[in-house]
C-alpha cells in the first residue's frame, strides 16, 4: 500500500489498471462493462464500411473526428499507385474509405500521400500515439501501440461504429500478465526472436483474455520501433493487449513529432508519463520469466505463431508431442507446410522473402537487413520484396541511400502498404510457394492460397534471401563477400 499526500492508502496498481481507471467514464455496477473514454481512433478501409453505413443511417456525425485518423493500407497495391486499383473489391473499399472520411469530416491519407501507410506505423510516427492513451482501431494489431504505455486493442465493426458514434466503448476489465525478459540479447538476437519465444511458450491462447506488460532489463534496453515489433504481436498469443512503460526511450522518440505536446506542454506531458509504471508491490493474475541471454534466432515450421523454434533446430516430429491437440496441430501444419519431421530449419528453402509488415515495416528493420544485404546479392530463384510500412519510412530509407542497397542486392523497392503480410492486394504467394516473413501470421493461405509461410526477423529475413534458406547473417560470414556485424545490426539492440 502506498500513502497519498492526503494520507489515503492506495492499492499498488499495474501500469494497465492506471491506465484503465484514468479512462473509466462510469464504473459498471455488478457483471456491467465499465464504459471506457478513447483518446485515438485509427481507421482503414477493411473494417470501417459498415461502421460508417451505421452512422449514416442513425443520422449521427462522428463526434470527435480529431482524435479520429484514418489511412488506406490492406487494399493498396506497392507499385504503380498513380493508376486506378485493378481489384474490383480492393478498390471500392478504397472508393468508399475514401467518401466516407469526406463525408464524416475524418482526416485521411490516401495513396501516395507523404503520411500514408500502415495504420500501426503511421500512428506512432505522427506522434499520435503517447503514453497512457488509450487507442483503438478497428485491427488486431492495435496493440503495437502498447510499446509507448497506452492501453491499445483491437474492436469490431460494431465498436468502431460506437467509438465513431460517442468516443466511448463499453469493456470489461482485462486480467493482467507480466512478462518479464531480464538479462541481454545476444549479438542477432532480436526483438521478432524474443516475441516468437514468448508464444511459443506461453501458446497462442496463453495470453486469453489479459493485457501483457513486458518489463525487465532487456526490454529497457530495447528501441521504440524493437518494442513495437513486440507489442504487435501480443495479439498472436492471444492477448487483448501488450504494453511497457514508457522512459526515456519513448520520450526521446516522441519529441518533436508533428503531434507531441510542445513547449511547456510537453514538460507538463512528460511529469505526466513518468507517473505511468507499475507500483513496485503491485499484483499481477499471472507472471512468466525469460531469460533474453538464452534466446536465439527463432523462426516458425508450422501454420500458427507458437509453431516456432531456434533455428538452429529441426522440424519437429509430431509423433514425439505428448498432448494430443497439439500433436493433431503440428501434423495438420506439416502438411500444409510440406515439411519432413528432422529437417534442420536451416535447410528449408524458400522462394520469396518479404521484409515490411506493422510489425517489422520501420526504418530500423530496413536499416538492420540492409546491413546484412550489403554486398550480397539475393541468391538465385528467390524474389525479395522490400515493402517500407510507411511512406515516411520510405523516404527516410531512401535519404540513407537504403533502397539502393535493397536494389543493388536484386530486391524491389516498393511503396508502403501491408502488401504481403496478407493476401488482400496483389503482393501473394502463389500455390506451393515458400515464403521467409518478417509479418506477424503464418496461417494458412495468409500470404496467398497454398502460399507458406517462415515468420523470421528482419535479420534472418535478409540472410536466408542471399543464401536461398533460411539463414541468420552469422552463416554469411563462411559466404563469399562482405560479413556483416551482426554485433551492431538488428531491431533489438540501442
Ligand atoms: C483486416 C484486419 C481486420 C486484420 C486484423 O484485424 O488484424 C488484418 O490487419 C490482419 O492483420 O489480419
Ligand atoms: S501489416 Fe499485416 S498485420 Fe499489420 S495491419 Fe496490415 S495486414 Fe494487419
């Protein structure tokens, strides 16, 4: 218990339940939902028709459309943006998106717009997204937000219609989980390799229900756009949310954004944030430990996220899984991914290899493969697709000369988009095809019908594309050409 100035006692409370109870417009009373305020609402094109056809139809404006952004992201296709979206589906949700946001007086930015990109990238880059917020998004993957200490999630069509509606959403509170990672990552090792560990541990139901607060030494240690690739995929075990508290890591990250508090606003905002940590005695419903000095390069063998291992390891034999939903799971996946039970990973070949996602789509994944690719060449009968999540980090790339690497190394060089991670726009596998992905979701057909998928980090996408499999930059030192320092490179380190 800790005393207040006023000499209450207070409970010790989680950095989530801080910000929960700063946002609870009214308490439910008994199994009732408390009613929670929303400071940001991201939209794109896939969820927000209907919410928007609901507004309409109740004769209602969006109440607060400036804490309202919307972009165009699943639909768009990566090359030849100034011509009209071929895909008749894609492009009236684009068409749509488009009318709606003029409509509703919604900010928007549309393709090709210097702003424009995925919805989880460009929030944060905009400085939209602060510590103890709470952010909603009609995707998944709104818990990438959690890295700057907000409390983002995911919602349904009908709860962006509500948020649209009244910037409020009625929720139940979420139980708490703490993932503690002390210790230092290795040289290679990345933030993708430890959050590929911690489902493959906890399982992708592991996280049902509860918001994960990553904390401990090796997250401290970790980059904005490290702690992003972490907190984006929370979801993938499950988790309604991910979140770490923010330090001078993200204030130095947010300063100067077009959006941060200026002036003697931003010293107020940072007094402010500082107060957004979870109490030393406060109680967690749940803790798991890791130790990041164990962890490894981690990719995926199978057809969910927790389907993964070190890889330096071998597909597994589902014959030797003792729990028999699982040993189902791994046979099922095995098929599909055309695998032999004993092949070492490293021997798994692959056709294509996608770099871009919202969780490894940022100018440091970009900077930490070009690394690698610098003076290889992507090996024969494999394509690599560079897809930056933003335009923004687009043009960042290429004020250091980035694209140019990807380019020389015999990569494209595409504009921002989700493209790959998800087969809703022309970037897809075919039928068959093999993919190493820096994306979050390894399910069947995500990337295109048949197509299958290797979830990798940024690192071990760029070395399985020289090598042809799938690979860490460490293999590349026994290659012909320039060794890459895997000691300085990579999403992980600071
Ligand atoms: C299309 C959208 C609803 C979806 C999500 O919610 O995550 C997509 O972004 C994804 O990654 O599968
Ligand atoms: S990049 Fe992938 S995971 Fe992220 S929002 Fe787009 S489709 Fe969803």
């Amino acid at each position: 218990m800790t005393t207040t100035d006023q000499g209450r006692t207070e409970k010790p409370r989680t950095l989530a339940e801080k910000v929960w109870e700063s946002h609870t417009v009214r308490r439910g009373e008994g199994a009732e939902p408390d009613l929670l305020y929303i400071d940001l609402h991201l939209v794109h094109e896939v969820t927000s028709p209907q919410a928007f056809d609901g507004l309409r139809l109740a004769g209602r404006p969006v109440r607060r459309p400036d804490l309202t952004i919307a972009t165009e992201d699943h639909n768009v296709p990566t090359v030849d943006i100034d011509l009209p979206i071929a895909d008749p589906v894609s492009r009236t949700q684009v068409d749509t998106l488009r009318r709606n946001c003029a409509e509703f007086g919604v900010r928007l930015h549309p393709m090709g717009d210097a702003e424009q990109g995925i919805v989880h990238v460009i929030g944060p880059q905009l400085g939209l997204t602060q510590p103890g917020m709470t952010v909603v998004c009609g995707d998944s993957h709104t818990s990438t937000h959690g890295a700057f200490g907000a409390m983002a999630f995911g919602i349904g069509t009908s709860e962006v219609e509500h948020v649209l509606a009244t910037q409020t959403l009625p929720l139940r509170p979420f139980k708490t989980m703490a993932i503690t990672i002390d210790g230092e990552l290795r040289p290679g090792v990345t933030a993708k390799d430890v959050i590929l560990a911690v489902i493959a541990k906890i399982g992708t139901g592991g996280g049902q229900g509860y918001v994960l607060e990553y904390r401990g030494s090796a997250i401290e240690a970790l980059s904005m756009e490290a702690r992003m690739t972490i907190c984006n995929m929370s979801i993938e075990a499950g988790a309604r949310a991910g979140m770490i508290a923010p330090d001078e890591v993200t204030f130095e990250y947010l300063k100067g954004r077009p959006h941060a508090p200026s002036g003697a606003d931003w010293d107020a905002a940072v007094a402010n944030w500082r107060e957004l940590r979870t109490d030393a005695d406060a109680d967690f419903d749940t803790e798991v430990r890791l130790d990041a000095a164990e962890l490894t390069p981690f990719v995926t063998w199978g057809t969910n996220p927790g389907q993964g291992l070190p890889l330096h390891g071998r597909v597994p034999d589902p014959e030797q899984i003792a729990d028999e939903s699982e040993r189902f799971a791994a046979e099922k996946a095995l098929s599909y991914m055309d695998l032999e039970p004993g092949t070492p990973l490293r021997e798994i070949s692959v056709d294509t290899v996608f770099l871009g996602s919202c969780t490894n789509g940022r100018i440091e994944d970009l900077r930490s493969a070009a690394e690698v690719l610098r003076g290889h060449r992507v090996a024969d009968g494999v394509r690599m697709l560079v897809v930056p999540g933003s335009m923004r980090v687009r043009k960042a790339a290429e004020a250091e000369g980035l694209d140019e690497v990807f380019t020389a190394a015999g990569a494209e060089w595409r504009q921002a988009g989700c493209s790959m991670c998800l087969g809703m726009n022309p970037d897809q596998l075919k039928p068959g095809e093999r993919s190493a992905s820096t994306s979050n979701r390894n399910f069947e057909g995500r990337q295109g019908k048949g197509g299958r998928t290797h979830l990798v980090s940024p690192l071990v996408a760029a070395a399985t594309a020289v090598r042809g499999t799938l690979s860490s930059p460490e293999d590349l030192l026994s290659t012909a050409g320039a060794a890459p320092d895997t000691a300085t490179a990579g999403n992980g380190a600071r």
